[in-house]
C-alpha cells in the first residue's frame, strides 16, 4: 500500500457502525444542496468587497471567481462520477497525492466547512437584530438557538434534513427575485461608482486582487455537493447534473445581486453592512418599506439555508476523515439513524463558541476561504495528476477542456490563497497554524494507525495495485 503509512486491522463491525443512509438524494435534491451551501453568500458577506475594490473590483473578482469555480465544478463533476465517496476532495486527493496530500486536502475543507457556518450565524444575528426581534442586544443566543435546532435536525435523519433545506432554499431564492424585481426601477449606473474617486477601480489592481476574497461568498462551497456521493441514488449520474445545476444557478444570482443591489442603493450604503440586502431596499426607498421587512425576514431564510447545509457538509468530511483513521475514529461513529452524530456535534460547538467570541462575519468569512482556496489548489491539481497518470480510469463524466480547464481553476485558486494574505494576515495564519497542526498530528500519530478497508483508502489501494501489475 501507500509508503510511510500503517494500517491497523479493524473488525467488521467497525464499519457496521460508521454507515450513511444510501440513496436519500437523486440529482434534483443534489443541485438543491449545492445552492443551499452557498445562497447565504448572496445575502451577505459579497458586499465587503465593495471596500476592498470599489464596485469595479469587484465586479473584475466576481468575474475572475465566477471562472474558477465553473471551470472546478467541472473537474469536480468528473472526479466524484469516478470516485463517489463520502471523503469527496480528500478522496480525490488521496488518490492522486498519496496519504499526506489527501489528508492536508480533507483539512483545508474541513477548517472551511466548519468555519463558515460561524461566519453566516454571525449575519443571521445581524439581521434578527435589524428586525429588532426578542428584543436582543447581544446576538449570542440566536448562535446558540441555530446550532441546536440546525444540528438537531440533521440528527434525526440525512432524507428529511435534504427535503427541509430544499424547501428553505426555495424560499430564499423567491426573496431574491422579489429584491432584484423591487431594485430594478431604482437602478442608476452612477450610484454603482460612488466609492473613492468614483472611477471603475477606485483602489487600482490591488483593491480588485483583495476582493477576490469576498468574490469567493457568491459560490463558496458549491464544491460540497460531491460529500453526498454515498447518499446519493446514483452519483455516477447525478453528481455531474446536481453540481453543474446548481453552479448554473449561482452565476445568474450573483450577477443579479452585484449589479442591481449597488445600482438601486449605491455601493457606499452597503459596503460594510452585515445585512446588506434590506439596507439596500431601504437606501433606494428613502426608508422603511413593505419589501424591506420582506427581504429582511425572507433573508433569514437564505442564509439558514446555508448555514444548515454546510453543517451536513462538514460532519460528512470529518466522518470520512475519521472513518479512515486520518482524525480520531471516534468522531465517525454513526447512529440508529445513521447520522454521524459526533461529527455533528463537535465542529458545531466549536463553530457557536468561535461566533460568541469573535463577533466578526468578515474575519471568520475570511479564514473559512483560506482553507476553501487551498483546498481548491489541492483538488485541481488531483484532477491533473489523475488524468496525466490514470488515463484508464473509469470516467462516466469527462471535464470539457480536460486539464486545460482545471489548470485555469488551479491558477485562479492560487491567486484567491494569495488574497487572502493581503486582506487578513491574521486570518490567513490563524488556517495555516491549524493545517500545520493537523499535519502534525498526522506524522506523529494518524499515519501509524490508518484503516485499510475505509472506502477511500480501498480505492488507493486497487489503484496501486494496478500499477504494480504493470511494473
């Protein structure tokens, strides 16, 4: 098997109960879910990036970003049609870096997964005390009441958690064509321009580099949908139509938002708001309105979309890192209903205190698209490498453009973990301090004691033993 690792034997019980509900998701719930991952992005978070580059730069990153994960998504579409399995960029990665590359892969998504519905908690505090409701002035227990409903939910079963943000997501996407229909008559290119010195890149090259980092919030986490591969009916088939579905999606509601959200208010109302949208409603109205408290309260629902299907995405990469050996096997273990419930738990504790004690959408939106970037540069490079070294392998859907495609994506990502540091050293650091630490622990520990019969490392292991029938 793989040099430099161990593994350990393990009974068959040991999978019996580490086991996830097959066949929960056709392609239609999938595309769902891959909406659902990123449609907060749309409510919140984007606009930060007015203040790094003005309308302009923005634009430019949101185009820049809108290509990178379309020509991902691609490559992705292929990888999880050819590899379905729960691990989804650590099992690619695993299978075409080797143990260390899979696992640090697995970690980059992981530290994304887990901070990111942090992030989106925080805005949807900001937007129930806009509303002004239960009359808060601290929005710590709106963080703790959406961990315990969300995660609860997922608890009692993968089917029913799919149906329910399936429709909370419908719901969303209804409040944002009311906005974008509510906006249209208050559009005005000029109000798109009056950040700086009303020019189209106000802060230069460098402002359009730095809000690349929050071009990201339009899409990230579409590359989710791939975790669902071993609860789908058919991921040979319906990943390639679930993932590109929902990226089709998300490039028509990202236009939609960055022009007519600063067109109808300007971009100077909204560039450092926690809940932009209604801000915005508010702005192009001259006050409070009917289609403002819509927006406000339907918002909610947008981003509790998200916020409660990223929590399905990080439980399924830390079950199939765990499962696996790579982290601690216990957080793998899954329940009557079969739901990894430690793998919900854990990340989601570690996500409520985070929220309460730093209080700031932006840094936590910050270190989430740290790791979602390296994770990015990791993946598209597995893509490459698979198609250099396995060009035999079974690929039910093929990448149009093949490596050329991803190797734009590779490009693109990399410039994305270079914004990073030029927005938020600290953030930057703080998801490299942790990627080191786990690494860490997978030299010293995880890599003596990994489990040889956890579908990704099986997959590893027919594809070495192939090639030493060639040799």
């Amino acid at each position: 098997m793989a040099k430099h690792v161990e593994y350990e034997k393990v009974g068959s019980e040991y999978l019996e109960h580490r086991q996830l509900k097959r066949g929960a998701a056709g392609w239609v719930l999938l595309a769902g879910l891959g909406v659902s991952y990123v449609i907060s992005g749309d409510f919140a978070g984007w606009n930060f990036g007015l203040a790094q580059g003005g309308w302009g730069g923005l634009l430019v990153a949101t185009i820049l970003m809108g290509a990178m994960y379309t020509c991902m998504v691609f490559g992705l579409a292929e990888l999880a049609a050819a590899l379905p399995v729960a691990g989804a960029g650590y099992g690619f990665a695993r299978r075409a870096l080797g143990p260390l590359g899979g696992f640090a892969t697995g970690i980059a998504i992981l530290v994304e997964y887990a901070i990111a519905p942090a992030a989106i908690v925080v805005f949807i505090g900001d937007y129930v005390q806009a509303l002004g409701l239960f009359g808060l002035t601290s929005s710590w227990p709106v963080y703790l009441v959406c961990y315990l409903i969300f995660v609860g939910v997922h608890l009692y079963g993968v089917g029913e958690a799919l149906r329910l943000m399936f429709v909370i997501t419908g719901v969303a996407v209804v409040a944002l064509v009311a906005f974008v229909a509510g906006m249209i008559p208050k559009f005005d290119s000029a109000k798109l321009f009056d950040i700086g010195d009303g020019s189209f890149l106000p802060f230069g090259v460098t402002g359009a580099l730095g809000a690349l980092v929050y071009a990201i919030w339009f899409f990230l986490a579409v590359e989710g949908v791939p975790l669902a591969a071993e609860e789908a009916r058919d991921p040979k088939k319906d990943m390639p139509r679930g993932i590109i579905g929902a990226m089709l999606a998300l490039l028509v509601f990202a236009a939609l938002i960055l022009v007519f959200a600063p067109g109808g208010a300007g971009s100077a109302a909204l560039m450092s708001s926690g809940n932009p949208l209604p801000e915005a409603v508010r702005a192009a109205y001259g006050g409070d309105n009917v289609l403002a408290q819509i927006v406000n309260y339907v918002g909610l629902a947008g981003l509790v979309a998200s916020f409660f299907s990223i929590i399905y995405a990080y439980s399924r990469q830390l079950f199939a890192l765990s499962r696996a050996g790579y982290l601690p096997r216990w957080l793998s273990k899954t329940g009557k209903r079969k739901t990894p419930y430690l793998a919900l738990i854990v990340p989601g504790t570690i996500g409520f205190i985070l929220a309460a004690i730093m209080k700031s959408g932006a840094t936590l939106i910050n270190i989430a698209v740290f790791g979602a970037a390296l994770s990015y540069v990791l993946m598209m490079v597995s893509h490459i490498v698979l198609r250099v070294r396995e060009p035999e392998l079974e690929r039910p859907y093929r990448t149009p453009g093949g490596v050329v495609t991803t190797g734009v994506a590779l490009v693109l990502a990399v410039a994305a973990v270079v914004a990073t540091f030029f927005v938020d050293e600290l953030a930057a650091g703080i998801t490299a301090g942790i990627v080191v630490v786990a690494l860490a622990y997978f030299w010293f520990y995880s890599r003596h004691h990994l489990v040889a019969s956890a579908p990704e490392e099986e997959f590893a292991a027919i594809a070495q033993a192939e090639e030493e029938l060639k040799d």
